[in-house]
C-alpha cells in the first residue's frame, strides 16, 4: 500500500532583522497551511506538523522535505505546501532564459533559492510523487506599482481599502528595494548556494513533480483575510471532498475562478507520468 506524507508550511511575518528591517506581515498564510493540513489528514496522509512563522527556517523546511525523501519510496506521494511571501535572486546559473531571476521562498530566516528546493527533489526515489502548491508571489515587480496595474474597483474588492500601504501589506511578494539590500548584503551566501548545486532546470530528478502555483512568476499572489485568494479558492473548489475529477481539472477550476492577473500555473518536473495528473487530487 502506497504511503502518503504531508509538509507545510505557513509564514504570516519573517524576522525583520534578518530582512532589513521589513517583517513582511500578512494575515492569512498559517491558516492556509493549517487548512491544508486538516485536508492531507482527511484524506489519509501523515501529517507533520506545520512549520509556522518562527519555526518555517531554512533549517527546518529542508530537513522536514529531505525527512520525507528518505522515507518514501516508489508509488509514494508527498504532499507539499508552501504559504507566504515570494521573492527573487539574480540568476548566475543560467537556468532561467527569460528574466535572469530565481525564484524563493522568503522563509523567516532566509530565502530558500528555488536551485535548493529542486537539489531536495533529487533526493526523492524513483517513482515518488510529489505535489506541490505554492501560494505566493514569484514576481521581482514591487507592490507600489500595483495600483496602476489593477483598477480601483478591483482593488476595492479584494482589499476594501484605496490605500497603496495596505495594499502592499496584502500581497505575497517581498519588496523590490529590499530584495535589493538583502541581497547585497548576504549575496556571497546566495551567489555560493548556486554555485554548489546544479540549475534548477538541469537537475536529476526521479521523483515526478507536480506544482500548482498561485500565479505566473510574472504576476502577483493576493493575501486574505482568512485564506489566500489561491488557497481559498482552491478550497471553494474542493468542497470538503465533492470535487470530482483530476489535478488538471482542479487546475482549470481554479484558474475560472480566480482574477485574469492571478493566474495559477501548472508545473510539471522530473520523468512524465501521464496518470499522477490525471488521478484525482489526494489521491495516496
């Protein structure tokens, strides 16, 4: 019998001394992983406890995936979810052609370089399915700017306020200055994590991924006050269980759903298998 394991993880704010200053708050990325966990138990998978603000660093999000690589084996599943902001590093592995940026994941201690996240899937047996949803920003664009980019009306509905600073507060991605200082100041920590490890795009993976994301990496993630805009629809979509057919239903649900300038993205890495995005979602 195949074996179903869950991890995630859920930041409402980071450690500001770690990040200039800047705290990053928001206010619905525990529950988010909170709600996914309660979803993974429903369906059969050992939980592990979600890592939340304080206890989602660097350290213990790679340990709790790697944990999970060495138990899973052939027709096994991980269950992957990641809530909060997203951020950005230059690329010097040259495995990103369009913008020359990495993504992250801005953990409360660090940044955890998209290259690291894929070098831990290459830890994974063959056969292993891993699932993954990442409700965050993968965008270099700063929050200012975006209310020139969505119109006041929908500002209005997704944030009931006219105000830039509350605005910013409310979207998954960490600002463009500083990004800038964090990375000047730690950019021998970021340049060496590339330089140790394959590009992300050139890895070897023998686990098949499959991601859903909450947005292009051109694009930005709403937070909310409850769920995140992607995790909540996701959740109006999976109706406590009545949702019936594939990931990749699940997907163009979603997508219906959802904004035209947050427009979830389905990944898929590692060796085809056709069948893991035609099972039904949880499926162990």
């Amino acid at each position: 019998m195949a074996t179903g394991l869950s991890v995630h993880i859920g930041l409402n704010q980071v450690d500001p001394a770690r990040y200039d200053g800047w705290s990053g708050d928001l206010n619905a990325c525990e529950q988010d992983a909170s709600d996914m966990a309660r979803l993974a138990g429903s369906a059969g998978f050992t939980v592990t406890d979600p890592l939340l603000t304080s206890a989602a660093t660097a350290d213990a999000v790679s340990a709790a995936v790697e944990s999970a690589a060495g138990r899973l084996t052939g027709g096994d599943i991980l269950f992957l979810t990641y809530s909060g902001h997203g951020g950005q590093v230059p690329d010097l592995n040259h495995d990103e052609t369009g913008d020359r940026l990495d993504e992250t994941w801005v953990l409360y201690d660090r940044q955890l370089v998209d290259d690291e996240l894929f070098d831990l899937f290459g830890r994974f047996a063959k056969g292993v399915r891993i699932w993954m949803l990442s409700d965050s920003c993968h965008s270099g664009t700063v929050a200012k700017v975006l209310p020139e980019v969505l119109s006041p009306r929908e500002l209005d509905r997704r944030f009931s306020t006219d105000q830039p600073d509350e605005v910013a507060k409310r979207i998954r991605v960490m600002p463009l200055p500083v990004q800038s200082v964090v990375y000047k100041r730690d950019r021998a920590f970021y340049d060496g994590i590339q330089n140790a490890r394959t590009a992300k795009d050139l890895a070897e993976i023998d686990a098949t991924v499959l991601q859903i994301s909450g947005c292009q990496d051109n694009q930005t993630s709403a937070d909310g006050m409850v769920n995140g805009l992607f995790t909540g629809t996701l959740l109006d979509v999976w109706r406590d269980g009545a949702f019936e057919g594939s990931y990749r239903r699940l997907h163009r649900e979603v997508t219906k759903r959802m904004p035209p300038d947050q427009t979830p993205n389905l990944f898929q890495a590692g060796p085809p298998l056709p069948a893991f995005a035609r099972q039904r979602p949880f499926t162990i």
